[in-house]
C-alpha cells in the first residue's frame, strides 16, 4: 500500500493524501481528513521515512530506463559496493512500468533510489518520491525533471571540439536524430570552442538534426560529430552516397554507444564520463541517506577512443609542424665583449623581444608559409599575454599553449658581443611546468603534421614522451640539443636529425675533438642523420653517406642569436617539401646566414621570396665538400 494506492480509494490527490498524512491539513475538510486515514488505518499503511527509521537496509533500489547506457549501471553498482550497500535494479520502458516498478522498490524499504530518466518517464513518478520523503537522486538526461543531474553537454561539446580544433577545424558541426537540448547544449559548446579560435559561427550552423542534413549541406563542413545512431546513419550514407574518403575528405566521431565503421575506417567514440557520473550519484545518495552534505559538482570529462576517423581538414599544400620547446621574453644587450669576473662593461644598445627556441622555429616556419603549431607554457602575466599575441600575429597556431596563472613567463638574457656571436642566461619560469601528461593531452595536434621540431632546454622526459608521439604519428624528427651536458640514450634513438652546435658537440661528447669524429658518435648511437653547425664555417653533415661540410653565405653580421632556429626551421620546411637533405641544407644555410643581418630573432627571420630570390642567385656558391 502506498500513498498512491490511498489516493485512488479516496479519490482524493497524491498531495492531499500525504498533506493529511504529515500533519499538514489545516486546510482540508475534516471528512477528507478521516476518510484518508481510515483508509490508511485498514491497510496497515506505515508511512515510508517512519518504516525506514526501523531498520537500515543498506540497500540501494535504481530505477533504470530502457535506453539508459548501461556503463552508467556499472558505474552505480559498482560503487555502491566499494561503499558497502547491495543494490536492486529495476529496468522499464513505459511510464506505467516505471511507476509500478517504483512501487515495488519502495516496497523492498530500500535506503535510497536512484532514477535514471528515459524519455517516457513523466514528473509524478518523481513527486511520490518527493511526497515520501525518500532520499533519492536524479540522473536526467532528458531535461524531465529540472532538478536531475548529469554532466553537462555544453562541457562536454566545448572539450570534445578541441580535437577538431587541434587539427585545424573550423567548420564543425553536431548532428542529431531531433531537436533537443542536448543538441543545442553540445553545439553551444563547439560554438564557445570556435569562438575561443576567433571565430563566430551561428547556432543553425553548427545544431541540425539527421532530417536537415543533406549533401550540400555536409560538404560545406569539414568535422561533424553525432550525437546517436540516426545520425550516424545518416552521416554513413552521405559519405557513402558523395564517395568521400574519412580523414582525407571529412573528419567525424559520435557519441553513440555502439562501434561504428564507416568506409573501411573506426569512428574516433566520445567517451562519455558514465562510470564516474554513476560513482558520483551513488556518493551523492549516501549522503543524503547518511544526512551529510551533498557535494554536487560533476567534473564533466571528454575522451575519445582514438584518432582514426580525425585528421586535419582538407588543405592546400601547406605542410603542418608541431614544434615543442620554450618561449621566452628575450633582453638583448649589446656588449663589445663577453664579462670576465668582477668586470662591468657598457652596453651599447639594450632590446626586449619574443625569443625562445619554440618559439623562434615556430615563427621561422610560419613565416616561409606552412603551418606551425607550438606546444609551450607561458605565464599569465604581462610577458606571456605579450608571447601569445605575438604567436596568434605571426599566424602560429596556439591550440598547444598553456597558460599558468600561479608562474612568471620564462625570460632569457642575451648578450650580443661585437663579433655577432652571443651568450645567453634563461630564467624557465612556466616553461618548467610542461609535462608529459600535457604533451599526452595534445596529441591530436600530431596527426597530419610532416615533421616534429623539439629542443632539449625542456626536460628530457617531455621531450622524449613527445618523440614517442611523433614517432606514432609518423612524422619526421628533428632536435636541437642544447643547456645540457648529457643525452638520453632512448631520445637519440628516436632522433632523425640531430642538430648541435659545435660547443653542444663539444659539451655532449668531450672525449672527441674534431666534428667528424663528433657527429661519428650521434651516427653510431642511432641518428640517421647528424648536422653539427660550424657558425661561419658553415656546417658539417654525416649520415649513412658518410660526411660532407656545407660553407656558410658571405654576410656581415650583427646578431647570430636566431641563426641556428633559422637554420632548423628552414631544414624542416624543406624537407618536408621533398627536397633532396643537401638541397635543404642549403636552404637552411642561406636562411641562418641572412638572420644574422638584423639584431632580434623575430625581424630576423627571412621569408620565402626573400630565401628564394637569394638562394636562386647564390645557390652555385654553396657547393658541399665530401671528405
């Protein structure tokens, strides 16, 4: 016997039986008053929260909708175990099943109910809960009942996005079978995302439902996600009905439960956080039936199964690159001299600009016209928004820049002698804080991209975990060892061209005088290829040819800070453009010889035309020397 069952013999409402019932009935007819308990008196009705006081059965009852995932029951019952409570399951399809079932839950004195909503069930199932006073909790995917919880899809929409985003996406969009809240939450995240890229985009361009789109409209977007099977199927068709190929053509991932496969090709699944918003609940429920606080704030996560319906979206012939290392505010001082101890010199000339080698080889290759995306941490201070600004002008992607709030940007100090050559002095600051679960989280910006730049000022660990990455990917690897006197044995074997300077030469390996002898040992420890620049020397090149040395071009410089950014910049542009590795050597040369020419590296840093233009006349100048 429940209120319900009082109610319908009574003919009276649900709300009125359980006003008479707590005492609460100071505005009903004495009539209706003793009629209701009458009828509870015969029936032995014992109100629910009173048998509950009786005994505690550390059992959880959940109220489970047909359609709900079932990942989500996993995660509910297995922690009502890890937190000592059994629970009872009671799974239903209709509204009029679900009120039954609920009626048999209440009957078993359960501790707690848990409802997860379908699209059938309707408010009162809820409002007997209410009226009972059983502690219960509300999982409500459906928008049924506006006190329910569950992650938020416009989190969810703003995190997944990303993955798109990270690769170049700027035509996204979500697809699901109907209109639904859902739908609009999830757009709006992928809105917010794209705003957050400097683009704007209207909410009818991002939410259609299965039934709007067709193929026009699919072939004016490059990334959609969907939200369900309908559209799944419906994207499937498409891509099949307009023979598109998956990652070369279109990019696409769902949310749906099931495995899909669409032109031989995995779809990338969303992860939804149900296991963890199951726990949650549970810990939520006991809380409430422990009368303790409730601490109701689900962190809404989003995983993807794996990258192999996302690549970046159709482009011209650019090339992209994924360059790992540090960006600094840079102090350049021009001195006539290195300082000796206990010496003060005067400075003739004194200039703050961008710098850091990341950020340096990042800007190098933007400015010859390919994509360059720079994986770094920058401070949230006045140096850093000044950084990123700079990344954001030159057109370097920033989707890999973290900001930190609690740390200083990094800052380098450069003294610039009057023979060009420099030292430099490096406060880290944030960028100390990149780490190798940051460089995990970024991974999609790997995907598509030819070539990978990394340098050693960041910890090897970072450096290595990223060389794995790149190596996964596919791409190209090429490092600058520097601020270091010893080298991870591992990280060379994933190196394909290693880039020092004599001195890092000289640091790395001092049992070994000359370069040949040098570059001999990186060869044998697994570099494919070992380039050792020589400054105005030029440089020298091993690899399984054996060794040759380039000159360097004819300049008068001013500033060598940027030269060897210049030269690993320009080597990996145009490799990636296919051109022979002494070709390119030669391009790299010409570029680091011409940065010398102003002070600063960002002013520095030469063009296409201005390369191209420079190595069509001197290229025959530049012939290499095989020993």
């Amino acid at each position: 016997m429940t209120i319900r069952d009082i109610a319908r013999l009574a003919g009276v409402s649900v709300a009125t039986v359980s006003k008479v019932l707590n005492d609460k009935d100071k505005h009903i007819s004495q009539e209706t008053r003793d009629k209701i308990k009458r009828i509870a008196l015969e029936n032995d009705y014992e109100p629910y929260a009173e048998a509950l006081s009786k005994r505690t059965t550390k059992l959880i009852g959940i109220l489970f909708g047909r359609d709900a995932d079932f990942s989500l029951l996993a995660g509910i019952t297995i922690h009502a175990r890890q937190m000592q409570y059994n629970t009872i399951v009671s799974v239903c399809g209709s509204n009029e099943e679900e009120r039954e079932n609920l009626s048999a839950l209440l009957s078993q004195h359960v501790d707690g109910i848990i409802l997860v909503t379908s699209p059938s069930t309707q408010p009162d199932t809820y409002s007997e809960l209410e009226l009972q006073d059983v502690p219960f909790y509300v999982l409500d995917e459906h928008g049924v009942f506006p006190q329910g919880k569950f992650y938020s899809y416009e989190e969810l929409g703003f995190k997944a996005a990303r993955y798109f985003v990270d690769l170049g996406h700027r035509r996204i969009a979500c697809v699901s079978s109907k209109k639904s809240p859902r739908l609009s939450l999830f757009g709006n995240g992928i809105r917010r995302r794209l705003f957050e890229s400097g683009i704007y985009v209207e909410a009818e361009d991002v939410c259609v439902t299965s039934d709007e789109c067709d193929s026009a409209w699919l072939q004016t977007h490059t990334g959609v996600i969907c939200l369900d099977s309908k559209s799944m199927a419906k994207i499937a068709n498409l891509v099949d009905h307009l023979n598109l190929h998956i990652t070369r053509d279109l990019s696409i991932a769902s949310l749906c439960s099931e495995e899909w496969t669409v032109d031989s090709i995995h779809i990338a699944k969303i992860i939804r956080p149900y296991e963890e918003l199951g726990a949650f609940s549970v810990e939520n429920l006991v809380r409430q039936i422990e009368r303790k606080e409730i601490q109701d704030n689900f962190i809404t996560e989003a995983c993807i199964d794996s990258f192999t319906s996302l690549a970046p979206p159709p482009q011209s012939s650019q090339q992209k690159f994924v360059v790992v290392g540090m960006a600094n505010m840079d102090t350049l001082i021009s001195v006539d001299k290195q300082l000796e101890p206990g010496e003060t010199v005067r400075v003739s000339q004194r200039m703050t600009t961008p710098g850091g080698k990341g950020l340096n080889q990042a800007l190098g290759i933007a400015k010859l016209g390919e994509t360059a995306t720079l994986i770094a941490s920058l401070g949230s201070d006045l140096d850093g928004r000044n950084l990123f600004e700079c990344l954001k002008e030159n057109k370097v992607d920033t989707s890999g820049i973290f900001m930190h709030e609690d740390a200083p940007s990094g800052h380098a100090y450069v003294h610039v002698q009057a023979d060009s050559e420099s030292s430099i002095s490096v406060f880290g600051g944030a960028n100390a804080l990149l780490t190798v679960s940051q460089i995990i989280e970024k991974e999609a910006l790997f995907a598509g991209a030819s070539c990978c730049l990394l340098e050693t000022e960041i910890a090897q660990p970072v450096i290595l975990q990223t060389a794995k990455i790149a190596k996964k990917h596919g791409l190209k690897v090429i490092m600058k060892p520097c601020a270091i006197s010893t080298i991870d044995s591992n990280l060379l074997q994933y190196t394909d061209i290693l880039v020092p300077n004599q001195k890092e030469a000289q640091k790395l390996v001092p049992q070994y005088k000359s370069v040949e002898e040098q570059a001999d040992y990186f060869y044998r420890r697994g570099v494919k290829t070992v380039i050792i620049t020589l400054a105005d020397h030029g440089c020298y090149k091993r690899d399984k040819n054996g060794g040759i040395f380039f000159p360097a071009i004819p300049v008068s410089p001013v500033d060598a800070t940027g030269a060897a950014d210049s030269f690993v910049a320009t080597l990996a542009v145009y490799l990636s453009k296919g051109k022979p590795i002494n070709e390119a050597i030669k391009y790299a040369t010409c570029a680091a010889g011409l940065s010398t020419m102003r002070h600063g590296v960002p002013p520095s840093l030469v063009d296409r035309d201005t390369l191209e233009t420079y190595y069509s006349v001197h290229h025959l100048e530049l012939q290499e020397r095989r020993l």
